[in-house]
C-alpha cells in the first residue's frame, strides 16, 4: 500500500535510496512539496507497519507537460511551476522515483491505483529507466520510448499513453469568498491607497505626507478581497535580515471576518519564502496583546516611542526556516516569475513553448546577440 510519507521517513529513505541511485538535491524536494504536500508515497506492507521504500511522481501541470516533452525537464532540478497543486487534475504524470529494492513489480498495482485517481480519465504517464533492469520492467508492462511521440522528448523517456481521447481541464473551483493577493498593478496599488485613507487618515487622523510615506514603491503589498470588494491591507519591507510589516488595515465593515489573521498569515509566509526568519514592527501600544496572537513579542528593553501622536512599542517574530525557500541554487527561471508566484509559470517561462519567430528576426537583425 501506499501512503504520504512523513518529513522523517522521507529524510531516512531518500538517504537510503541515494546509496543506489543518483538523486538531486534535497532542497528541491521541498520546494516541490511545499506546493503538493503528497509527492512522496510510503511503499508499506500494510497500514501498520513502516515503510520499506518510497514513490514519489510529479502530476504536471499544462506547462510541465510541455516542459517534459519538449526537453526542458531536469527531474534533479525539479522546478515546482511544473506541478498541480493537491487535489488538480494533472495533464501527464512522471514517475520521479521508485525506490523499493526488489519489490518495484509487487507495487505496480498501488501505483497503478494512484494514477488512476489522479487522473481517472488517463493521461500520459512519463518514466525513466535509471537502471537496465527498472527499463526493461517499464517496457514490459507498456512503456514505449517518448521520442517516437514527442519529437522534441530526450532519449531517456519513457511513456505510457492513455486509451482514448485525453480528458479536458477541470473546470476552476469557485473562487474563496476571502482571498488574499499581491499586488502586481497601479490599479490593484490604487486599492492600498483608498484602503489607507479609509482607515489610517479618516480614523487615526493622520496626514497624507505621514500616511503615503514615498515607501509603497519599495514594498510587496498585500490586498484582501471579501468577494470582489478590496477590504483589507498590509505592506512588507525587506532589510538586511529581517522583513518589517507595516500598515495593517481593514475597513470598519469587514473587520469581523478574518481578514486580519488572513492577511497577517500571508505576509508572514512571503516573508519566509524570501529566506527571512525575523519579522518586525511597531505596534499600537493599545494594540500588543493583538500581535501576540500572531506570535510577535515586545523586544526587551526597548522604549515605547511615538510618531504621528501615538505611541508605539517594538515587537519581532521568529519564523522557522522554510526549506523551500527561494536561494541561490533554485532553477534559474524561478527568479525571473512575478513576486510571490516562484513556484507557477511565468511570462518568460512560457516563451520557451513557444518561441516568436519574428521576434526572433528582429533579434538577429538589430542587436548585436545572434541566435
């Protein structure tokens, strides 16, 4: 049988497995599965008992199928913009890794069953034989070579292909009620500012120059929507090693619907995807016990200091590492990807599927780069 595999078993099997196999690093399999937590499978006798191996696939997304296909995959550089998340219908599925010495025949039915609820209408399912042995295994039970289907495939995939017509997208959940988002244009930026206003200077009588502090173009900001109504904001600023959360508001009408957890909870992730462990702040010398909730403590021997006729007090959270976190070493397109979505295909991304060939006339003709 096969199950989700915990931190711990993942950690001692993959160690186990990379004495036999080449295996990437690990760090990109977190990366991985802090975007689909079920990657890696426990291989189990029964539910009871500890694991003796491991599976782990990837359920592709439409640009992961087109990545693997065309021959821009890398499984020892997994990038998390290739896979759906939990719970979506995947385009194809790869088979990462098998790990299950003397056993890989025995599972095939499990893994079979996985894919199936995956994907119940079929899809393309994609392999590599590490081994002579694991080849001819994938072979005899239907694998073909990729490239006799894909042109563009490398040589070493393999791929086993679904009876009949491949299924179409699922269609989008229904959007959350409250969602949080980034802000990515001067419309969604002129949602902060009205949010400000009707909040800070209508309520807390500030000024506009104290207020609008020539800072928001330095900040990732951050809206709440309750439906398609702006509700809510906050802002994140970035030092050498430690993040500051600024400018948490909600409208009077919205302030009972969680959007403050919602919108705290999101800039402290972001934060941790961007490698930082410190967050800091100035809170409300009325409003601490409310920071407490959040995990933010006074800082010790720090005095209570005032602006704009308030007085404030110095707060800080500790925020574990995460292990995905975007460093040096990740695949190099995760940089270039819109703030916040490191681990979905972006606008550059998807200029690999599809090349412009006029684009790429006039890049021959007037620069001094030649293709």
């Amino acid at each position: 049988m096969l199950r989700r595999a915990s931190r711990e078993e993942i950690i001692s099997l993959l160690d186990e497995a990379r004495r036999l196999i080449p295996i990437g690093d690990t760090d990109g399999v977190w990366r991985m599965l802090a975007k689909n937590p079920d990657l890696i499978q426990a291989v189990c006798a029964s539910s009871d008992e500890a694991p003796f191996g491991l599976f782990a696939y990837l359920p592709l997304n439409r640009f992961g199928a087109a990545m693997i296909a065309g021959g821009g995959f890398d499984g020892g550089l997994p990038d998390p913009a290739w896979i759906c998340r939990e719970g979506e219908c995947p385009e194809a599925i790869y088979w990462w890794l098998f790990h299950t010495p003397g056993k890989v025949a025995k599972m095939l039915g499990a893994v079979a069953a996985l894919c199936r609820t995956l994907a119940p209408e079929g899809v393309p399912i994609f392999s590599r034989g590490v081994t002579e042995s694991s080849r001819r295994l994938q072979v005899s039970i239907g694998f073909l070579k990729a490239r006799d289907f894909y042109p563009d495939a490398p040589e070493w995939l393999l791929v086993a292909l679904p009876e009949g017509r491949l299924p179409e997208s699922r269609a989008p959940a229904n959007t959350p009620r409250l969602e949080v988002r980034i802000v990515r244009s001067m419309a969604e930026l002129t949602e902060v500012f009205a949010l400000r206003a009707a909040t800070y200077i209508a309520e807390q009588f500030c000024t506009y120059e104290e207020e609008f502090d020539g800072n928001d173009f330095c900040a990732t900001q951050f809206v709440a929507y309750y439906g398609n109504d702006p509700a809510g904001a906050i802002r994140l600023r970035y030092f050498g090693d430690f993040a500051k959360l600024e400018r948490l508001c909600i409208r009077r009408e919205y302030r009972q619907l969680g959007i403050k957890e919602a919108l705290v909870e999101a800039a402290l992730g972001h934060a941790r995807a961007k490698r930082f462990c410190k967050v800091y702040g100035h809170a409300r010398f009325d409003l601490v016990d409310m920071w407490r909730e959040f995990g933010f403590e006074p800082i010790p021997g720090r005095p209570t200091f005032r602006f704009a006729n308030i007085d404030y007090v110095e707060i800080l959270r500790e925020l574990e590492p995460d292990d995905s976190a975007i460093r040096l070493g990740v695949p190099p397109m995760m940089t270039t990807r819109p703030e916040g979505l490191w681990d979905e295909p972006g606008p550059l991304d998807l200029s690999n599927i599809a090349p412009d060939p006029m684009r790429l006339a006039m890049i021959n003709k007037h620069t001094r780069f030649r293709a």
